[in-house]
C-alpha cells in the first residue's frame, strides 16, 4: 500500500521541507493520512483517537503551523498539565526556525497576558486557558486553531468541567475555529465527536507491534495464547528487567506509590551492580550522577537517586526536582539509564516509550476508599509506552500477577477489555456553581434562559439527553435555580426575575478563579476574627481541594491534637466535634482524620516558610521539592486571592498580614529576604539567605557592591554575581523595586476589578 507522502501535503513548500529535513518524515502513518483525507488542512473539527506514537501531536503541529504561515491566524495547544505544557512548548519552539512565535502560559489566573498577542502558538493549561476566555482577551479571535490535548480528561472530576466550560465559551462567542482533539484512549470517540461537531479518526494501528500479556512464576502468558519462559529471579519486576536489558531493550516500569518506586529501583540497581550488567555505560552514567546530585534541591534524596542511576537505574514521581526529572528523561531517551521506575503520573504527563511496559500492580490506595483497581484506560495509557519506533521490533506491556487465577482475569479485565467511556461531571453542584458564576460573570449569560445556553453546549447536557426529555430539562432548571439561589445567598449573585448579574465579589471571584464553595470557606473564615497567627491562616488557605493534604500518622495524632487545642481560638475553620470533646477523648479518630491533615499541611506549609530544608522537610512529611513547587505555586494563587477578599470585604488587617504570608509561603523565605526573592532573578531562598548573611539585605545593597563580593558568597559565581548586581541596579535606577508588603496593591486590584462593575443589576434595569 502506497502511503501519502509529505511533499503531497496541502501546505507551504517551505513547511514540507522542514518536515523532511528537520523531522525525517517522509511519509505518513495511516491514521495520519485519514486524519488528512478527513479534512484537517480544510478546517475541519476533527477527533484523533489512536494509539500511542501513531503521530497524533506532528499532525495538530502541522495544522497549526500551516494556519499560522498560510491564513495569520494564531493557535492554541492546551494541555492538562503544567510540566507537559512546558515540553510541548520546548517541541515545538524548532518552528521559531520559520519564523513561527511560540508561548507558554501557565497559572496565574488574575492575568490576562495581554502579551500573548505578540505570538503565533499559545501553549497552555485548560485552567489557564479557561481563565483567558473569563477575561476575553480580543487576540482570542484571531485564533485559528484550537487543539485539546488528552480530551479524554473530559471524565476528570476537576479538569473536565474546564474542557466542557471553554468549548461552551468558545460557541458563546461565535469564534470561527478549527478544534482538533487528540487522545489514545476514548471508549465513546463517535458520542465525542458528535459532541463536538467532528470528523472522527479512530485506529488501533501502530508503528511498533505491541504484544499484551500477564506474568506469572516465570512465565509470560500472552493474550494470544502463546507463552514464553523466562529466568525467574525469585522477583516479578527483576525476572522481566533483567530479560529485557539483557536483550538490549528498556524497560519501564509502573507501580503504585512513590515508596514503591524508590524500593523497587534500588531492588534492581542493586542486582544490575553487583552482577556486572555489561549493557551499562558506567562513565556515562557517572556524569549523569553528577549532573543529578548537582541539580537536586534536596541532598537526601539526590545522593539516594544519584547512587541508583550509577547502575543505569532510575525511579521518578512528583516530589523530584523538574531539573531532575528532566536529566532522568533525557538519560533514558539516550539509552544511558536503562530502567525507570515511575508512578503512573508519568503515563500521562512524558513522553518516554521503552521496549517493555511493566505494571507492577493493577491497582493502588485511593483516599477514603481503600485499594482500587486501575481503570482500563490507565492501563491503556501506561501499554501504549511500549515500543519505540525505529528502535524496537516490538513492544511489550506486561501485567504482573500475584496468584495463577489472576492470570485470566487480568487478560479479560485489561488487556481484552473495551477502554471506558468518558462521562461528563459538568452537572455536579460544585462544578455548576463554578463554571455558571463564571458564564455570568464573564458576560456570557444575563439570564436564567442564557445559562440554559450555555449548559447546553456541555457533554454533560447531551449525554444527560436533557434536549430530548422535557422532565429531565425541568429537573436541570430547578437544579440550576438551587445553585443560583446558593450564588445569591453567598453574595456572589443578584437577581430579578430572569436576569442575573455578577455582584463586586462575584466578579472579584470569577477573576480570581475561586471556585464559589471555597471562597465561601475563606470568607466566612475572615469573619470569625479580625487577625489570626500564621497558623490560622496557613490552615484556612488550605481548605481549598486543590491544596495536596499530608496524611496524619497515627502516633503522630496526639501531637497534632494537641496544636490544635493550644492554637483553638486562632484557628479561623474548627473541626465537626467541640474543644471539650477534644479534651476528654470522646470522638472516634475518624471524626478528627481528615481535619487534621488540613493542620499537618498548615504546619508544613509554614516550616517551608520558616526555611526549614528541603532534606527536613522530606523526613518530616516526606515532601520532596518537587511537592514543593506544587505548594508553591498553589500559595501563590490562593493566598493572594484570600488577601483580595480581605480588601473586598475591607479587611485590612487580614489584607496586610495575608500579603506578606504570600511570599513567605510562596517562596518558602522568612519576612526579611521578600524583596531579594522577589525583585531579583536567579536569587531563590538559599542564595538569598547567603546574600542577607553576608551583608546585602536590600536589592540597594546589591547595587551598591562589587560583582567580585558576590561571587565570593557560596552559590554564586562570576556570572550570576554580574547578572545580580546588574539586575539591580538597572531596578533602582528605573524606580522599579517592588516592596513585598503589597498591601496598596492588593487594594488597587480591588479598585480596579470594582470599576468594572459599574453599579448594581437594578441600574440595568
């Protein structure tokens, strides 16, 4: 069969040359050339489900590019995650080669990056590009293209609802877009794209063979019904390791919690190093090693990484550093680290394929639930890593089985099953609430019959079929009216007969990207006292659901218990059960579990603040800097949006005291080094320590030294001293040193998203 080549393509001479020479494509895979003949250079909408490595991603960057050369319109990738959104973004800056702009966007979502106007290809996050589309930036309708990346998140509890809300945005504004949807993984791909108005590419074609199957006591039993004879080492992981490696191949390797991958990496490099695996380059890896130690913000667990790599082993989670974890992926793309051992996190968010895709247990600890079973589509996520093409004559996923009856059920329930479907969650209360404050706010809806609207253009409205059944529909109006009441009550809404308005807080709100249930936490939180301890503030910011909560040890219950009752009148949310309860023992620990997590987090959150070190900070509450980066960017966000309530709700003293708390949270500083973190780049907290130590306490200090004082300081050299000191001076001379106390910015914002109100929904009407 004659495949379509690329020069045949519809698209500028000039981009058909780049893809030959710089991408050495030559010729199309078939799903890529369905994706072609199903209209993707004509504008249509259009759905790729296919499998992993069938070059998805090269035909949503063609399509993009070719708009960006051929029509000057803009384009969007939005993503799920922020770590992929930054990959995505390094991929395709090789287009800047043609004179195509490429941005990143992530966070931030009080911020309308008027900046972005100046660039061809915006990546991004769904949040963030939900949170553009609340400001309705005007570039938003030059865009040409639209990608959602991994749409199959549309069955995320969190993240599908954003998915589900931006596509009703973009139909409320009439944008004239072409939307590309990518995923390897949609059991209802037809229901999707009707859904989306969509041609529809669907294929299970793929460059590399993939062979599934179960191991079991030193047997691989494939879903074909053969079976292949391995050398049992006494361990599952090792045995098919140690089968792959020493064949020439790589093996990754999935399991379900960070600890699991810590020991089961260390379980092989410490067989790889004491048997003397040839297959390692132990120079090369040597100086991986090194690069790992220098890079990691945490000593204990580089050293711990960096001893296991030596063997061309590596594990990888969320608490590494990003540094780190860039230095391990490249590593294994360079077929120096030979195994890696992940958590299932990595299945979605690297591309990393290897000869054999390991799943060391099917399932893993669900919070409140107990141990659950992977849903088939992770499964399917994590198989389609295997096999890279070019390099492997084939790939392999093998399930690892604990007893011989778990060998069929595991070929029936994962390997022969049909992946789920995806299922809207649009209509649950919290995200109704949250995405309908939003339409209002944003000015797509001004009436009860506009919301209607606009839920209509959800997955959740068509799958519900509420267009179909006049009960159902009278069922979603009262429903929808419940939550407008709750809007009103809270005093995010106003309303007269069918209009609705968003009132200042509601607006502050939709800016802030609050959702309405936590932002009623925070208020009523600020109105019990008018000034709080860290404490109290640290443990009301973390109310929030997007906030990671750490797991409170049994023997450590006492301990929190008790911070609890000496910190009583301080603590602005109070546990279910009272201080007396508390104090005479009578409450199951149940009662108490999840409330002192939130203080355990509260506690972490400020030792961070404090400065404790990363090496403290992952033996007490084994956070990793990784985590920390999570927490930080999440401070950054909610604390700054509870001090713009605070000034909403004209609330000084919180204001003030919620300002500071945000960079020492944020940054993990003490009060004394915000306007060196703050003003000066390149300068984190230990160099700030070191600098502050040393003398230079101001960014005026810095700008008054000698270059060659600085690069004397530990964690500085010639170059980064020169950057500072530059930086600084060019800061005082131009007036531009910001002061972290921030109280009059905070209430400038607060004047600022007040005059866009201009008066009450009566003086509409």
């Amino acid at each position: 069969m004659v495949r379509l080549r690329v020069v045949d393509l519809p698209i500028p001479d000039v981009l058909r040359d780049f893809i030959v020479r710089e991408r050495g494509v030559q010729e199309l895979y078939p799903p890529q050339e369905e994706a072609v003949r199903r209209g993707l250079f004509d504008g249509r909408n259009l759905i790729m489900c296919t499998s992993t490595a069938t070059g998805k991603t090269l035909m949503a960057e063609l399509a993009m590019v070719n708009a960006v050369l051929t029509r000057g319109v803009k384009a969007i990738l939005a993503v799920p995650l922020r770590a992929l959104a930054y990959e995505k973004a390094r991929d395709l800056r090789v287009y800047e080669r043609l004179g195509v702009r490429i941005a990143v966007t992530t966070g931030e979502y009080d911020k309308d990056d008027a900046w972005l106007m100046n660039y061809d290809i915006v990546v991004t996050t769904y949040e963030k590009l939900d949170s553009l589309l609340r400001h309705r930036v005007d570039w938003l309708r030059r865009v040409g293209v639209l990608v959602i990346d991994e749409i199959h998140y549309v069955d995320d509890d969190k993240r599908g609802p954003t998915i589900e809300s931006i596509i009703a945005k973009v139909k409320a504004l009439g944008l004239d877009m072409q939307l590309l949807a990518l995923s390897a993984t949609v059991g209802n791909a037809e229901e999707l794209a009707k859904y989306l108005n969509a041609e529809l590419v669907v294929s299970d074609w793929r460059p590399v063979r993939l062979r599934e199957g179960v191991y079991y006591d030193g047997v691989i039993y494939y879903a074909d019904g053969s079976r292949e004879s391995i050398k049992d080492l006494g361990n599952p992981v090792l045995s098919l390791v140690m089968n792959t490696i020493l064949d020439g191949g790589q093996a990754l390797v999935f399991t379900n919690s960070r600890s699991n991958t810590v020991k089961l990496a260390q379980q092989l490099a410490q067989y790889i190093c004491n048997y003397g695996v040839k297959v390692i380059e132990p120079r090369e890896l040597s100086k991986v090693s090194g690069a790992i130690l220098e890079s990691s913000q945490s000593r204990l667990l580089g050293e711990e990484l960096a001893k296991i790599v030596r063997c061309g082993v590596s594990f990888h989670h969320a608490g590494l550093d990003m540094d780190v974890r860039s230095i391990i992926e490249d590593s294994f793309r360079n077929r120096l680290i030979r195994v890696v051992v992940a958590t299932t996190t990595l299945a979605a968010g690297v591309n990393l394929p290897a000869r054999r895709v390991i799943i060391h247990d099917y399932r893993r600890y669900e919070p409140g639930f107990g141990m659950e079973e992977l849903p088939v589509m992770e499964y399917k996520q994590m198989s389609g890593r295997a096999g890279r093409p070019g390099l492997d004559p084939y790939g392999e996923a093998i399930l690892i089985a604990r007893g011989e009856d778990e060998v069929d059920y595991l070929i029936k329930n994962y390997i022969n099953a049909r992946v789920e479907d995806v299922k809207s969650k649009f209509l649950t209360d919290k995200n109704l609430a949250t995405h309908i404050l939003s339409a209002i706010a944003s000015g797509y809806a001004s009436s009860v019959g506009d919301v209607m609207r606009f839920i209509s253009s959800t997955l959740g409205y068509v799958q519900g079929s509420y267009d179909k059944n006049e009960f159902l529909r009278g069922l979603l109006r009262r429903k929808i009216d419940d939550i407008l009441n709750f809007l009103m009550e809270s005093g995010f809404l106003e309303r007269r007969d069918d209009y609705v308005a968003a009132t200042t807080l509601g607006l502050l709100l939709n800016t802030l990207y609050l959702d309405p249930y936590t932002a009623n936490t925070y208020i009523r939180g600020l109105r019990v006292r008018e000034e709080t301890n860290d404490l109290g503030y640290a443990h009301l910011i973390v109310q929030s659901p997007e906030v990671p909560r750490l797991r409170v040890r049994r023997n450590e219950f006492d301990d929190y218990l008790q911070l609890v009752l000496d910190n009583w009148d301080y603590l602005l949310v109070k546990p279910s059960i009272t201080k007396d309860e508390i104090e005479d023992g009578e409450f199951e620990d149940e009662e108490i579990e999840d409330y002192l997590s939130t203080v355990k987090t509260a506690v972490m959150l400020l030792d961070w603040a404090n400065e404790a070190s990363e090496d403290d900070l992952l033996k007490n509450y084994d956070v990793g800097p990784g985590d920390l980066r999570v927490y930080g960017d999440l401070m950054n966000w909610l604390v700054s949006a509870v001090a713009r309530l605070a000034g909403a709700l004209n609330m000084e003293k919180h204001m003030e005291r919620l300002s500071t708390l945000r960079w020492r949270l944020t940054y993990g500083i003490r009060e004394e080094l915000m306007e060196l973190v703050i003003n000066l780049e390149g300068v984190g907290r230990a160099r700030a320590r070191a600098l502050y130590n040393a003398g230079f306490k101001s960014v005026i200090d810095i700008a008054n030294a000698d270059p060659k004082l600085i690069s004397g300081i530990r964690g500085f050299g010639d170059r980064l001293a020169r950057s500072v000191v530059e930086q600084a001076r060019k800061i005082v001379e131009e007036g531009k040193v910001v002061k972290p106390t921030a109280t009059d910015t905070n209430r400038e914002m607060s004047r600022q998203v007040i005059g866009k109100r201009r008066g009450s929904l009566l003086d509409y009407l």
